[in-house]
C-alpha cells in the first residue's frame, strides 16, 4: 500500500480526508492514515499569529512569497501546502 505509514497533510485536511473516506470505503482500499493527519490551515494560523479559518491558501502563498498557479487543483495546491 502506497500510503502505509504517511501523514496525509492539507488545507482544511478534513474536507480532503471526507473524499479520500468515501472512496476507499467503496473500492475497499484501506485507509491508513487514521490520526496521522497535518492541517496546513491550523499549522498556519498558529506558527503566523493568525484567527483559524481567516485566512484562505491563496491569501497565505501570497503573505509567505509561495507560487500559486491554477489554485483549486490538487496538484498545485498540495505544492503550496507543501
């Protein structure tokens, strides 16, 4: 399994893990991410200062000098997470 023994890492991760969840739970794929998760959005707003919630991925890339092309699509938000 490609996933085994990774930390699934996003923006407001949950809405991303809610996907994945679906999707396993119909091919049977097992999940093993359970309670290994990093929320950008969190880890943000508590290292910069900020209120959870205000402040948006592409509001954060450009505060923080990250390039952010094509926001919305999952590999060019997973770059600015990352």
């Amino acid at each position: 399994m490609k996933a085994k023994g990774t930390v699934l890492a996003g923006f407001n991760v949950s809405n991303d893990y809610s996907f994945l969840d679906v999707a396993v739970t119909k091919t049977g794929i097992p999940l093993d991410f359970h309670k290994h998760v990093l929320d950008v959005n969190s880890y943000a707003a508590a290292k910069l200062g900020l209120e959870w919630g205000k402040a948006g991925l592409g509001t954060l890339s450009k505060q923080l000098g990250i390039k952010l092309e094509h926001h919305h699509t999952a590999l060019s938000d997973a770059m600015a997470c990352y």
